[in-house]
C-alpha cells in the first residue's frame, strides 16, 4: 500500500530545509522497504510549524512539524505513515486552531492541492468561475465582481469592478491585463504562497479580467528575489495552455487570452503600477504622472487594468460562489475575506484569511500568541514599511480600510510587523526615511530629497540638537512629502514617522548628554 506524505515546497519551508527532509524521507521509506508517494504542495501558512509533514491516513491528513532531518528516522520509528503519536505530531491538519478558525477562500487550495496539477484544481472547484465567465457578457461579468465589493488588495483598496469597467469602455485595439506581483513590503508573502502553491487559481482570475475587460494579452510582474515563484507560475502557465485554459481560445469559447511572466530588478518603487509598467515596457522605473490612468493609457499607451495577486485572485470564488456570497463576508465598505500575513516578533508568523472585521488586538494577541521574546508588544506597523505604527491603545482597531484611515494608517497589503518594547521608534522612524531614500525613483523633490533631509534631522534628533526644533522640522518634512510626492513611496513614507512620533514621544525626546567634570 503507498502512503501518501505531503511536504510543501514553498520558499518558506524551503528555507527551513524541506528538501532535506524529503531526501531523509525517501531513505527510511527505502531501507524499511516502505511505499511513499511525496507530492510537493504550497504552505498552509502555518511558518512557526515549517516544515509542516502531513500523512494520509484513512483519507485524514495528519500533520507533523516543524520536522527537521534528524527528527526522520523517530517518526518512522513511532509509526507516523499510521498517524502515530509522536512530539512532533498535531493531530489532523484541519484542526490545528490557527487553520480551523480562518476563513479560506482565496487560499482555500493553497497547502491542499499539487500547485501544478490541474486535475487537482480541478477537483477543488477550480476552473468554476472561468466556465461561468465564458458564457457571459463582458459587461456582466463587470458587474459581478463590482457587486461583490472587491477592492484592491495591494494598496489603497480602489473598487476592482471600477478598474475593469473603465478599461472595457475605454476605445483600444488591444487591451491588457497587468497583475502586480511585485511584493515588496516587509512582513508579506501572500502573493509568493499563491503563485507557489495555488498558481492556477491567479491564472484563472487572470483570464475572467481578459474576458471581462476585453483584454486578449496579460503579464505578471513579479520580483526577481522569487525564484520559486517565477519557475512554477511559468511552469502551471505552460500546463493551462496546453489544456486550452489560455489561448486563442479559452475553454473553447472562441475568446483568446493568453499570457506570460516578467521580472523586474527588484526596485520597490515599481509596486507602484505607473513605475512598474515603464519596467515592463523595458524603461527605467520611475513614476509616471497622471493622468492619463493606466485604464486609458497604460501598457504601451493601451487600456490597461492593473490589480494585485490576491485582488485577482480573489475573482473565481466570485464568479463561482455570486457576488452576494462574497459580500456576505466583511464589514462596511471592506467586503470579503483578507489574507493577514503577521511576521516580526510573534510566537505564530504566517498567512490567516479572514473576513474584515477582527480588532488588531485579537489578531497580535490571540491569533500570533503575542511576542516571541515574550515581553509586551510596543507597536504593530500594519502596511508594510510605509504603514502606521499603531500602539496598544489602537488595538480596538477593526481591521478595515476605513478604520484604519480614521487612526491614520492604512492596511494596504495586510502585512503586519509586531515589536515588543525593547524598540526604539525614533530608529523606526528614522528607518522610514532611509528606507525612502535608498529606493526613490528621484523624479519628484519631495520624495528625492525629503526623506534624505529626514535621516539628517532624525540623526540630530537622537544626538540631542536642538530636538524640539528638529521635531518641528521633522513634522514639516512629512506634511510637505505627504502632499507634494507625486506617488505613494513619499506621500505614505510620513506615515510610520508621523505614527512614530505621535504614539511614542518619548523615544523622540533622547536623554540629554551629561558632560563629564574637569
């Protein structure tokens, strides 16, 4: 009889050794004369347990981890290809809490199937929503996704039924499709885990853009530091071709759409989509200014809808499930579900979909476990390096773009970085600006030099000159970059330094330097 052991070959498990544990898996099933089938899936997410091994018994997964090499030869011995009892064994999969309690629609593959087998796919409700696509209007399918209150995933949350609608009325022979895959915020890997365990799911989100928008061509814009990614997108796009997925005909429905990967240099202002498409048409990744918006002129000049990989990604369930069925999760204007992706100083790291809705403080406290180091948490940044720092006293925030603009921050990519109170926010505050500084496009003044203006005055800052006068300047700093930038990087930059200095004053208000008597 074969057993069936699954262990992921996503980046993160990868870096934790998986492909040792798979070469130690395959020796002891050979020298105990066993039958094993491996098969390679994505993460379920779960970090602190990768690599996460799970055997297939009585058609129940169970799950092992986090297994390192040398644990091998133990769970052989304890009878894990039975679902034995051993240190590093969690019971079913499905009833790990972290896993039980999320509501997985976007990832509701991810860590389940073979990310490259379409029959897999398939099985899982996969391909659903692109049938019901092809045999409806353009303008339907538009207002399908527009009912369902999708909005982007990857920044401010613009309405995605919005986007898809301008370009399908805007005047062009050609017209595309453009996912930003290029995650660069700290603290996030939701669009990686997709396109390595859950590929065809982005490639289907992909093809109802085309149909819906009109768009016969799409690209994927992704970083070159995701080598993983790149290699089974491009792998599961060859396989969807062939299968008639992609193509002069998609699904035989006599509508073409097909498309193709790209990767960028790893600059982290061409996330911002009128940079990213000047690297893709092969120029030098600077912001463009509008208008015109990508929707009328963007690739190439042509009509062109720009979302992120979990925005796209997000479009089967809808077109499988309804819109109402998608709206039916959230709160206010936030609908659906949303992939928090929690890193930094916790005891439980990784990827949990839910509806919007839950406080910051449940998700740092209950659902990470709180600080690894266990001493309190000091601050939680939510958006990536150009997010807010918010404070325990902020942690009643419904996590939800509007509340969170209201305590002026932002959740833009969902990523969220946990300190405990051994940080120092000035540092933090001075990291902004560095950070903004070394990746500035240099189109605009404000970006350019603003933020290397806001390294020299947070360094006065910390050797105590003249800090009331400094902070006052640096404050001045945010308000003329916040309005003046011509794209995000500068204009959101003020955030996690207004946040810093707002929330934790006293980290701007260094001791003062006591001379030593003569």
């Amino acid at each position: 009889m074969t057993v069936k052991i699954y262990v992921p070959r996503d980046t993160a498990a990868l870096g934790l050794g998986a492909n040792k544990v798979v070469a130690a898996i395959e020796t002891e099933a050979a020298a105990r004369g066993l039958d094993v089938a491996i098969v390679r899936n994505g993460s379920r997410g779960m970090h602190w347990l990768e690599p996460l091994v799970e055997v297939v018994v009585d058609g129940e997964r169970i799950a092992y981890g986090p297994v390192k090499a040398s644990d091998v030869p133990s769970l052989f011995d304890a009878g894990f290809v039975s679902g034995a009892a051993h240190p590093l064994c969690h019971g079913s999969t499905k009833d790990i809490p972290f896993l039980k309690q999320q509501t997985r629609l976007t990832f509701s593959r991810c860590g389940i199937t073979d990310p490259l087998s379409l029959d897999d796919y398939r099985r899982f409700r996969g391909l659903t929503g692109l049938e019901k696509a092809v045999a409806m209007a353009p303008a339907d399918v538009v207002k399908e996704v527009t009912d369902s209150g999708l909005r982007g995933r990857g920044g401010a949350g613009f309405p995605t039924g919005i986007k898809w609608k301008t370009v399908l009325d805007a005047a062009g022979d050609r017209k595309y499709i453009v996912c930003n895959a290029d995650e660069g915020d700290s603290g996030t890997f939701a669009d990686r885990m997709i396109m390595e365990g859950d590929p065809f799911v982005l490639i289907e989100g992909m093809a109802i853009a085309g149909l819906a928008a009109g768009a016969t061509k799409g690209y994927i814009y992704t970083r070159s530091e995701y080598p993983h990614a790149i290699a089974i997108m491009s792998e599961a796009i060859e396989i969807a071709r062939k299968a008639g997925v992609l193509g002069p005909s998609v699904l035989g429905s006599g509508r073409a759409f097909d498309m193709e990967v790209r990767t960028g240099a790893g600059a982290y202002v061409c996330g911002e989509e009128t940079s990213l498409l000047n690297s893709l048409e092969g120029k030098r990744g600077v912001v463009r200014a509008k208008p015109p918006l990508p929707a009328h002129k963007g690739l190439f000049d042509c009509p062109t809808v720009i979302n992120n990989v979990i925005s796209l990604a997000s479009v089967p369930v809808i077109l499988d499930q309804g819109a109402a069925f998608y709206r039916d999760f959230g709160m206010g204007r936030s609908r659906g579900t949303i992939p928090i992706q929690i890193a930094g100083n916790v005891k439980h790291g990784g990827l949990y979909e839910t509806a919007f809705g839950l406080s910051l403080g449940e998700i740092v406290d209950h659902i990470a476990g709180g600080t690894a180091s266990g001493r309190p948490v000091k601050a939680v940044q939510v958006g990536g390096p150009l997010g807010a720092y918010f404070p325990r006293a902020l942690f009643d925030t419904p996590f939800d773009y509007e509340a969170f603009a209201a305590k002026d921050g932002l959740i833009g990519h969902a990523g969220i970085v946990v300190f405990d109170d051994t940080a120092d926010m000035l540092n933090q505050a001075r990291f902004a600006m560095e950070f903004c500084a070394i990746e500035s496009c240099g189109k605009c003044t404000p970006c350019r030099i603003g933020s290397t203006r806001g390294v020299e005055v947070a360094d006065n800052i910390a050797r105590g000159i003249e800090p009331e006068k400094n902070r006052e300047l640096l404050a001045d700093l945010c308000n003329t970059m916040k309005f003046g930038s011509l794209c995000a990087l500068g204009g959101f930059t003020p955030y996690p330094v207004m946040s810093a200095m707002t929330h934790f004053p006293e980290d701007f208000s260094p001791a003062p330097v006591v001379q030593a008597a003569e």
